[in-house]
C-alpha cells in the first residue's frame, strides 16, 4: 500500500525530501503504523535495525517538540497554523491523486514561506 499512496504522490516526495527522515524511514514508519508487513527487499536484522532507528528518530521529534513548546518557541497561534496547513493538505491529497510539477513547487513554497515567516 506504501508504494501507491506515497511513491506515486509527488506532493508526499517532496514534504519527504524537506523532512528529517529519509524515504525508506517513512515505508517503514507507513508499514507499522498500517500493521503492514516487513519490507522484503532488505534482510529481517537491517529492517528492525531500521525500526528501532525510526522510532529513536520519532521519540526525538517529539522531545523536540515539547522542548520547543515549553520555552515558548511555538505560540498557539502559529500551532494553529501548522495545523490548518496540514489539514488542507489532507484535504488536497485526498481529493487528488496526481498533482502537477508546477502545483506541487507552488505549495512547498507556501509551506516554505510559512516557515520562514515562523523561524526566528
């Protein structure tokens, strides 16, 4: 299922390339949450290795974000934003199967504006 929904969705790609996990981090992040089965293309020992490094990297992110929440570097408001953001994006993707290049160029920007606007 990981193949269609994410390999084929250059929306997804893209978000992929601009986050800290690589794409074989997120088939596997896919794969537990969906109770999916192990990749076969790599041996058991590599893919659990990988599993245990994906969820380290998880548990990080959400350190992360609850130390940047309680100095004060989040404020409800651009939380607020994040989560619109996300929302349409859902939304987007659910209605759209295939994007073009241009669009998909057109709402990183946007996300990278957010962003920029959000970073010190």
């Amino acid at each position: 299922m990981y193949n269609n929904k994410i390999e084929n969705n250059l929306l997804l790609l893209r978000i992929i390339e601009n986050s800290t996990f690589t794409n074989r981090q997120i088939q596997i992040i896919y794969n537990i949450y969906n109770r999916e089965e192990r990749l076969k293309e790599i041996t058991s020992g590599a893919y659990y290795r990988e599993v245990k490094q994906c969820k380290n990297k998880i548990r990080k992110l959400y350190y992360s974000f609850i130390l940047l929440n309680l100095l004060d570097i989040f404020d409800k408001e651009q939380l607020l934003t994040i989560n619109s953001v996300i929302e349409k994006l859902y939304r987007l993707q659910n209605n759209h199967g295939k994007y073009h290049d241009n669009s998909i160029k057109a709402v990183i920007n946007i996300i990278d504006q957010m962003l920029d606007k959000m970073l010190l």
